[in-house]
C-alpha cells in the first residue's frame, strides 16, 4: 500500500489537525472530558502537543491501543526511532527528556533483548514473599496512620499515600531509610515532567548505582541482591536502569491507585455502598478504580517503524505514539453488557509482551493499605467539598495533589477474628481475616515480635516525618 506524504515542508506530519495539548491544566482538569472530546473530533487516534513543538499521537480506541501494543513490527519500543529529536525539534532542557529517552531497560526493548530483561525483573519480583509483603505493608500503614495528630484531620496523600510505598520500597530494595522521602521527590519530578525532572533523573541513577555497587560486594535477601544474582547477568548500567523502571512505575502507580481509591470511597456513594455492603471485594473495587482512574493515564510511547495507518491516521516513520490508557478505558467498545464490575478487561498495565510486571505486588500493597486504612479509620470522610481536590498536572499519571479527611476514632487491629468478610481477598499465598464491622489483618508473628516491628515502623515514620 502506497501512503500519502502529508508532512509539510519543515517535516512537521500534522497538517488536518493542530495537536491538543497534552500538559498543563488540560490532563488536570478533567482529563475524561479531554479524551471523549479528541474521540469526538479525530476518531481512535488523536494529534496531541506534548509540549509546545512537540508532537504525538493519542491512542484512545481499545482495540487501536492493542493492536499498537502487540505489533512490534509496525510499533517499536525504541525511542531512538524518534524523528522529533532527529529533527533538532527537542529542546536540550525538555521536561520530556527523562520518561522519553532510550535507556537499556525491559521498556526499551524490542524482541529477544525485550525478553532477557523482562525476564530478569518478572523472576526476581516473583521472588517476593506475598505474605511478608502484606505484613510489611500492614505494619507501615498502621505506623502512618498512629503517626497522625490527635485532632482527626490528615491528609492522605501527603501523610499516608506518597509515605507508604516507599517505606514499603525500601524494605524490599534495603534501602537505607533517610534516603525514602529524598526517593520520594526524585520519582515525583520525573513522572510529572517537572522543571527539575532532568537532573532528578540524574540524582536517581547515582543513588541507585551506589545501592548496586553495595550489593554486588555485599548480596543480601533483597529485590537489588536478587537482580544481581539473575542468570541474565545484568550489566550495573542495565541493574540501575531497571530497577528505576520498577521504582518509578511501581511506586507512582500504588501511590495513585490507593488515593483514587479512597477519593472514590469518600464522593461516589454507589462505589462505597456496594464495598461496604458486601456486594464487592477490595479487589473488585479496585478494578473499577483500574478503569475509571488508572493511577497511570497515558504512557509513553511506541515509535512508528515506517509510514503506516492506524485508527485512520497516517502515521509517518519516527512518529511517537502514546498509550492512553484512560482514554481507551472509556471507549465504549471495551465495555461489555453488564459494564466494567468485575472484569479486569482494562489497559491499566498496558497490554502485550510489555505488560506491566508488577501489577500483582502492586495489587496487593493496595488492597492491603485499603483494608488496614478503612479498618482503623471507619468513619473516614472528606474535609473539603469534592469539587475543591485538585490534581497533579501531570501528562502521564493521575494524581491527586492533595486529599484532606476527617475521622473521629482508631480502632486498633483485632487479633484471631475467624471471620471473612467481603474486605478480604481470598488468595492461597496470604491469608487474612476480618471483623464484620470492616478490613483487618490476622497477625502473623508473636506478640512481641510485632511489637518490636511495631516499634521499627513508628521510630522511621517519626523521623521521617521530622525530616
């Protein structure tokens, strides 16, 4: 098939449509209404600006979305395809340079080197212990959530979602301590595309090449140590790399995804109620968080291999296509007759050989800091009129900036309760139980074991939280 040539003279490839933005206010507003309007006016593949000169294209069909993530002969993983850079067209302090630029990473990869380090990472993050990691996740929701004062506000994000994963993260990667809130910030300017985005960039990968040099002298029981070991034999440039994917993906998509699941619980009365009432597990509901607010909204990217059409666009060779994972997610062709309840249909982990790895570590840090939040603080709800929460302005991830909350009581975890209830998951590899009354955890270790970790966990969040 012969295509048309509908680059202008400058190369620019968008000559019907001028590109909607893709920053700024216009992804923090009300992205939905953004992605259903693109929909409207272009079809299943929309121009976007990533930044002003910047151009791409915004996957929103479902099926335009899979078959983008399963061709890789027509879709390539290399960013060094990109014309836009081959052009001169990408400024040297472009905010897009961190989440865009190839690195030897499993998501830069195509093919048999796709493999090798997709494998290395799916192997050692299989390595985790489900039941360690509940433990773990468990004891640092209830040191954050003892942490708070004793006037019954808090803020969820500040004091307790961007906490979590990291303390969590750190335990897993052992990291020293000091280094989480620090961590914290490093990821927060990458993923939103920030001013600083660039030399976080370069901060994160000298404090993970210090981690992988100590390990590589001094292995331990740990996700870096494990890496290391892999039979893929990973080079300290392609350990540091990966381990950034993992940190970053990981940690941004459970920060996102516990606070668009509680802001759910606090403002849509149906999703409460049907929780609540036994109608749905976590688990459930946290799918239709998966698909109404995916903690990633769009990601970048797959790079046009040659001259093609997808959706009804002509794409051109070096073209950036961006998976918009929300956008697609409201395509109405991805719904079924009963709708979205129970189906783990969406493209909230994207899709193909690419799909993300961590999502089952991922699930459960989420249901359990859910269980534990919901349990301890039942009568939770939000400080401040619903249209008042803001968002991160972020072209990538949906996040809130803040989620200010009242509650007028902790309940403490309730030991040997035999009961389930709908707030628990039933999975083989860890075990819980629950009061009737809401989520809770079965304690796994001696009492004073507990409370010697117990103890661990208030004493960091109580540093960190003088920091």
């Amino acid at each position: 098939m012969t295509l048309p040539d509908h680059r202008t003279d400058t190369g620019c490839p968008y000559t019907r449509a001028q590109g909607s933005p893709l920053h700024g206010s216009a992804v923090a507003e009300n992205p939905h209404s953004l992605y259903a309007r693109l929909r409207a006016q272009h079809g299943p593949v929309a121009p976007v600006e990533l930044e002003p000169g910047v151009e791409a294209w915004l996957v929103l069909g479902y099926q335009e979305l899979l078959e983008l993530t399963r061709n890789e002969q027509l879709f390539s993983k290399d960013a060094r395809r990109w014309r836009v850079p081959q052009e001169g067209r990408l400024r040297a302090d472009s905010h897009l340079i961190p989440m865009t630029t190839w690195r030897p990473t499993l998501q830069s990869m195509d093919g048999s080197a796709h493999h090798r380090l997709s494998a290395a990472v799916a192997d050692t993050l299989a390595r985790i212990d489900h039941k360690q990691l509940r433990e773990t996740t468990e004891e640092a929701a209830l040191a954050l959530i003892e942490s708070w004062g004793p006037d019954g506000t808090a803020d969820l994000v500040t004091q307790f979602t961007r906490r979590l994963p990291l303390l969590v993260f750190t335990r897993l990667v052992d990291l020293p301590p000091e280094d989480g809130p620090r961590l914290v910030g490093l990821i927060t300017d990458l993923v939103d595309s920030s001013k600083d985005s660039q030399p976080a960039a370069a901060e994160f990968f000298g404090l993970l090449m210090d981690l992988v040099i100590s390990r590589r002298a001094r292995p331990g029981a740990d996700l870096v140590s494990w890496l290391a070991a892999h039979p893929a034999a990973l080079s300290d440039e392609e350990m540091v790399h990966n381990l950034m994917v993992v940190l970053v993906a990981g940690n941004e998509s459970v920060i996102n995804w516990i606070g668009n699941a509680v802001r759910l619980l606090l403002t849509d009365r149906r999703f409460r109620t049907t929780l609540t009432g036994g109608r749905a597990t976590v688990s459930d509901a946290l799918d239709e968080v998966l698909w109404r607010d995916p903690p990633i909204q769009n990601f970048p990217g797959r790079w046009a291999v040659s001259d093609t059409v997808l959706g009804g666009q002509y794409i051109s060779a070096g073209d950036m296509l961006i998976l918009g994972l929300a956008g697609a997610n409201d395509d109405p062709a991805a719904h079924g007759p009963d709708g979205i309840s129970g189906n783990r249909a969406h493209l909230a982990w994207g899709a193909g050989r690419h799909v993300c790895p961590a999502q089952d570590p991922a699930r459960l840090i989420v249901e359990t800091a859910i269980e534990t939040l919901l349990h301890c603080l039942p009568d939770l709800q939000l400080a401040i009129p619903a249209h008042e929460l803001t968002w991160r302005p972020s072209p990538w991830s949906r996040a809130l900036v803040s989620l200010p909350v009242l509650y007028s009581a902790f309940v403490p975890p309730r030991p040997d309760s035999p009961e389930r209830t709908a707030w628990t998951p039933q999975t083989s590899s860890s075990p819980s139980s629950s009061t009737p009354s809401g989520p809770t955890s079965t304690p796994r270790t001696s009492g004073s074991a507990q409370a010697g970790r117990r103890h661990w966990w208030s004493s960091l969040v109580e540093w960190w939280s003088g920091r």
